[in-house]
C-alpha cells in the first residue's frame, strides 16, 4: 500500500510540473459542433471540389461510424481532368488557440496515394502573418511524415534542446518563400505517416506551443504514454521529440491558430513533385490520374477518436 501511495504522490508531483488541464475535447459527442465544414476554392490550387456539410453528409464522406469520426473523400467517380475535382472535405475548428498541447487520436489517417496531399494542421486568420503548424501531412507515395512551420519572414528556427530525432531539411528560416516553403523537419520512422501509420493500426500524435519551443511527437498505440492514455499529459517525460523547433521568438509569429483536417490533390505540392515521384511512370499528370483513378482512394480517409487541446 505505501508503495502504490508513494507512486501515486510522484504522479500527481508530475502533474503538477506539468501544468497541462483540458481545455477542448472534439469527438463523436460535440464533432459537428466543434467543426465548420469549409466548402472553399483550395487556396492550395488543388483539383478537389470541397463539399458542404450537407452534401458531404449526404455521400457518405463525412460521418461518425462506431463512435469514430470518418473524413473521407471520393474514391468512385471518374472525373474530367477539366472538371472542379474530386470530392472532399475540409473541416477548421471553431475555438482558436494561442500556446497549448494539443492531441490527436487516429486510428487512421489516408493512406499513401498518388496525387493525394492531406494534412492535420493549425493556422491563424491572417496567412503567413499569424503562421500556420503542419502537424501530419504528405503527398503522393510518400511514406514519411513532414511536420512544418510556415511564418513571415525573420523566424529562423534551429534544433531546440534535446533534440529532434527527425531531419531538418531545407531552409531553417521559417518565412522562406513568403512563407510557402517553411521550414521543415522529416520523420523517417517508416509507420509516421500515410500505409505505415494505418498498417501499424494507427497511433497519437502530440503537438506543443509555447513561447520557446514547437514540438511534435508521434506514438504507436503500443507506445503512448499513460499520462496521455490518463488525460494528464506530461511531455517533459515523453522522451526525444520527432520534430524540435527552437530560436524563433514564436509568441510573434503564430496567433490565433484553429485546427484543420483536409486532403486534396495535386495542387502546390503534390502536384508540382508530380514528375519527381514514382507516381509520374503511372501518369505523365497528376490531374489526369487524379481524374481516371477513384480507386486509389479507397483508403484516402481520416478516422479520428478525438482531438484534444490541453493549456498551462
């Protein structure tokens, strides 16, 4: 008995160092309430036609099955390479947030798939002014993860404390490009992102925002910490982060961030690495196979058991 009241005294202790409370929790209870469905022209230059709630309700592609929450996309139709694109889904969350812990739940997310370009992410009102976080995201075959910060020009970002066990590339400077390019990290981990992620039956993903740093780490289901599984998340205990963005005076640079679930297709990345990838052998256009090919995206959807925002 002393043993387990002393264990439980050292959780609480850590806790408490930690400072995280819930803040929002979006599942099958409150997803609809918590989520607009933004049927928009792709500011990503994408062939994909974003439906309405209604219309999206409507096909199939946006529902709660099992208590889980399923996005997906069309995966039957063949298209005009001149038509609007094919049919999606694209949610923002309602509440913004400025710092937090934020949390995702999946037990899968699309899976790898020519011309298909989704991602988990968080972005404020003004583009790149008030940045934007790329917390899962890919394109085509790729099978690893990107994570990214897009801001204005002057944050630039360096390995933060503790490292990172993923790979900077590109320009550390987060405002590259007027923001485009940003400055990413890779994870490599073969079950990040996209076949592998669903293959290994899914896993959690965690991003923290504070003044000083931005991290992301990724967890199989068979790794997810307790504190997590317990609803009192404490990431000073959860080892080296896939992505440890460091040096950048953040607080100037990300506000008001709302949180994004999206897939669509060719556009300004999938689309213009089209000739670089495997991909281009099946088609020489990424919006003609896109167009011809439904049945690539058959596993092309997001299954989410929750999203939740924690704050200090």
């Amino acid at each position: 008995m002393f043993r387990a009241a002393t264990l439980a005294l050292a959780g609480l202790a850590t806790v408490a160092r930690a400072g995280y409370t819930l803040k929002d929790t979006y599942d099958a209870g409150n997803w609809f309430n918590m989520f607009t469905v933004q049927a928009i022209s792709d500011p990503t230059g994408g062939f994909v036609n974003y439906l309405d709630q209604a219309d999206a309700q409507a096909k199939g592609l946006y529902r709660i099955i099992n208590n889980q929450v399923y996005i997906g996309v069309d995966n039957t139709t063949t298209l005009s390479p001149s038509g609007p694109g094919r049919n999606s889904v694209r949610l923002q969350g309602n509440p913004s947030y400025n710092h937090g812990l934020v949390i995702l739940d999946a037990p899968h997310i699309p899976g790898s798939a020519c011309g298909s370009w989704p991602a988990f992410w968080m972005v404020g009102p003004n583009w790149p002014n008030q940045g934007e976080i790329d917390i899962i995201e890919g394109v085509n075959d790729n099978a690893q993860n990107q994570m990214t910060l897009h801001t204005a020009p002057g944050c630039t970002v360096d390995v933060g404390p503790g490292g990172q066990t993923g790979t900077s590339i590109g320009d550390p400077n987060c405002g590259d490009d007027g923001g485009f390019n940003g400055c990413p990290v890779v994870d490599y981990v073969g079950t990040s992102y996209g076949t592998g992620f669903d293959a290994a039956g899914g896993g959690v993903y965690a991003m923290e925002w504070t003044s000083q740093w931005i991290k992301v780490w990724y967890f199989a289901y068979s790794q997810v910490p307790g504190d997590i599984k317990s609803g009192s998340p404490n990431p000073s205990g959860w080892g080296t982060p896939a992505a440890n963005f460091g040096g950048c005076a953040f607080d100037n640079y990300f506000k008001s961030l709302q949180i994004i679930f999206d897939n669509t297709f060719c556009g300004g990345w999938a689309g213009s690495v089209w000739t670089q990838s495997a991909c281009s052998k099946q088609n020489p256009s990424c919006i003609d196979f896109v167009a011809s090919e439904p049945q690539v995206y058959s596993l092309a959807y997001w299954l989410v058991n929750s999203v939740k925002v924690y704050q200090e």
